[in-house]
C-alpha cells in the first residue's frame, strides 16, 4: 500500500516537473522573441572596448607578411619552443609533486562555493551592463536595464537560479544571432549552463526556502511545492552536474580563441590600433606586428589548451594572470566585461580539468609511474 501511494506520489511529481519544465520552456522563448523585437531596433556602438577606430590593413596581407617575417617568425618559434619544452621537462621530471597534490587538495575544499562563485561571476556583470547601458558585452550599446539588473539579481540572490541561467542564456543566444560581436563574451554560455547544472548552493535565496519547505510542520512548506519538485529535478540532473567544469573550460576556453584569432589575427586592424593607443613598442621595443601576433597567438594555444584540458590549472592560473595584466595595462579596459572571464578562470582552479580532458590521461600515466617506482624501491 505505501508503495503504491509512494509511487503516485512520484508520478505526480514528475508530472508537475515536466509541466514546470515546459512552462520554464515557454516563459524562455517568449523572452526570446520580445529581446529579438527589442534588439532589432538599429543602434549604434564601438566595435571595441578601448579604440573606434581601426588600421586599414587586411587580414590576409597582414598574415602573409607577418608569417614571412624573420623578425617576427623568430620570437615567436622560439616562444612556443621553450613553452614545449618546459611542459615536456614537467612530465618527465615531476619537479614538485608534492606541492601539486597539496595544491589540487586545497583547490578542492572550495567546492561547494562554486555554485556562488559562478552566481556572483555572472550576476554582477549583468547588474554593470543594464546600468551602464549595454547589452551583455559593452561592444554592444543597447539599454536593456531592467531585464539584466532583473536577471543579475536574481543570481546573485541565488533565486530561481537554474531557471534564471537559462533565461540569460537564451537572452544571449538571441543578441548574439543580432549582433555577432557578442562572441566576445562567448564564456556566457559555459558559464550559464554550468549554473544550471549545479544550481544555486548556498549561500542562496532558494537553499533558505528548501530548508524552510522542508521543516517539519512549518506553513510555508504546506504552500510551497516548487521546492519539492525542485529536489526531484536535482537528483535527475545530479548525474550530470560532474561535467560542469567540462562545460566551463570549454566555454572559457572558445572564449579566448575568439579573442586571439578572431578579434587579432583576424582583424590585426584594431589590434595595431591598441597597440599605438598604449604606446605598447615603448614597453617592449618590438614591431607592433610582433605585438599583435605574439598575444593572438598566445590566446589561441591557451584556449585550445583548456578545450582540450591541458595543464587546466596551469592554464587558468595564466589566464587569471593575463586578465590582470590587461586590467593594468589597458587602464580604458572595462572591469565589468571581465568579471565572468575571472569566475570561469577561478572555478577551473578549484575544480581541475573534469571528465573529458588530456589532463586526466596524464594523471593517469604519472600515477602508474608512481606506483612503478613504489614497487622497484619495495
């Protein structure tokens, strides 16, 4: 008999989720078509952060003279070189092992802050875009305040978080369809989905509610079935919650190749544009070409390693350091527009590289030498 009221129970429950779902479903691409109305109105903005103009230089010209260049062909060769042979020295030398695994072990007790870190790493930006009117990237100067300030609160406030990500998510998928350069802040997407993956944590609005639904005899929970739902929700997606930080990198890591390739290599016009603005020769007396291709080519091998999971530590502790740099050197550099690239970053310090990574496969190699070793010494 209780397993037969427990089990319409369950079927009960499940229907509801489905038609919160479908609701949540609606409710999206509703908000989609009205952003879609909105932002097709024509509006005017920089193409850049820093800089309205750029060199008239094709892209084409620029590589092949570029890449022909013993002057710049050489630093460049002899970059990549010593950064191969240093990650070669590390894997066969294992200088610090140690110090590693204390390391990993530290990142690790910051786990549960994840879901808040990602909140606050999305929801703060989405507050600064709707005040300072732009949408999402400040490339693009729509002002869409109170859907973003709406949308930033409700994250930092951790409330309704999964449904919320996934309505900025759809909101950034159709400004981006409008205005390709929102590519610039490709991490939304990683971002987004790995907060509907991992929920709100706490501290956070809806981890109060579910403990007070969930007390014993408390009227809230008698009005309250959102939360109960909720927790069915959370143990269909809880198998998949391990591919966040998958997700994450990957996003952060498009991220940086869009920056390097498409936003440099691509368009070297408004790359030599930041670099005579800032009067960058002057701080390393190199030709501007140099310049631009050194740093579009050093954010392409650092996105293509997170992709694929290479050293992510490593990689996102670079990222963070060149984040920093770019926030001194480039005093014009709006902040906000990095906060969501800091957050990625941060949280493949605490996570690693998660399933799907070449980091595991050399995980696994220095573990059985480890273990060789342990052997031939027994």
């Amino acid at each position: 008999m209780n397993d037969a009221r427990r089990s319409r129970r369950g079927k009960a429950r499940s229907s509801v989720l489905d038609g919160l779902l479908s609701l949540a479903l609606t409710l999206t691409l509703l908000l989609s078509l009205a952003l879609a109305t909105i932002l097709s109105r024509p509006v005017s903005a920089h193409e850049e952060y820093v800089v309205d103009e750029e060199h008239d230089v094709s892209a084409l010209e620029f590589l092949v003279d570029g890449l022909t260049d013993p002057v710049v062909v050489g630093p460049l060769a002899l970059g990549a070189l010593v950064v191969t042979l240093a990650m070669v020295a590390y894997l066969r030398v294992n200088p610090v092992p140690n110090d590693v695994a204390a390391f990993r072990t530290a990142m690790r007790e910051y786990t549960e802050f994840v879901p808040w870190l990602l909140r606050i790493s999305f929801g703060i930006p989405l507050v600064g875009a709707g005040f300072a009117g732009y949408f999402i990237s400040p490339s693009v100067a729509v002002d869409a305040r109170l859907l973003q300030v709406a949308l930033g609160f409700l994250l930092l406030f951790g409330l309704a978080t999964r449904l919320v990500a996934l309505v900025t998510l759809a909101a950034y998928l159709v400004g981006l369809v409008v205005w390709p350069t929102l590519l610039l802040q490709f991490e939304f997407v990683g971002g987004l989905l790995a907060i509907a993956l991992v929920g709100s944590g706490r501290p956070s609005a809806d981890h109060v509610l579910q403990r007070v639904a969930g007390g014993p005899g408390t009227e809230y929970g008698r009005i309250d079935r959102v939360h109960d739902v909720a927790q069915v929700f959370q143990s269909r997606i809880d198998p998949y919650v391990v591919y966040a930080p998958t997700i994450a990198r990957v996003g952060l890591g498009l991220t940086f190749i869009t920056l390097g390739v498409g936003q440099k290599l691509l368009r070297p016009g408004i790359a030599l544009a930041v670099v005579d603005r800032y009067d960058l020769t002057s701080v390393v007396p190199v030709p501007a070409e140099l310049w631009v291709f050194g740093a579009g080519f050093t954010e392409a091998a650092l996105g293509l390693a997170l992709v694929v999971g290479l050293f992510t530590r490593a990689s996102a502790a670079v990222a963070i350091a060149m984040f920093s740099l770019t926030l001194f050197a480039l005093p014009d550099d709006p902040v906000l527009a990095h906060v969501s690239l800091f957050g990625m970053a941060s949280l493949l310090l605490i996570t690693g590289a998660g399933p799907y990574a070449v980091d595991n496969r050399l995980q696994a190699v220095e573990s059985k030498l480890e273990d060789a070793v342990t052997s031939t010494a027994g």
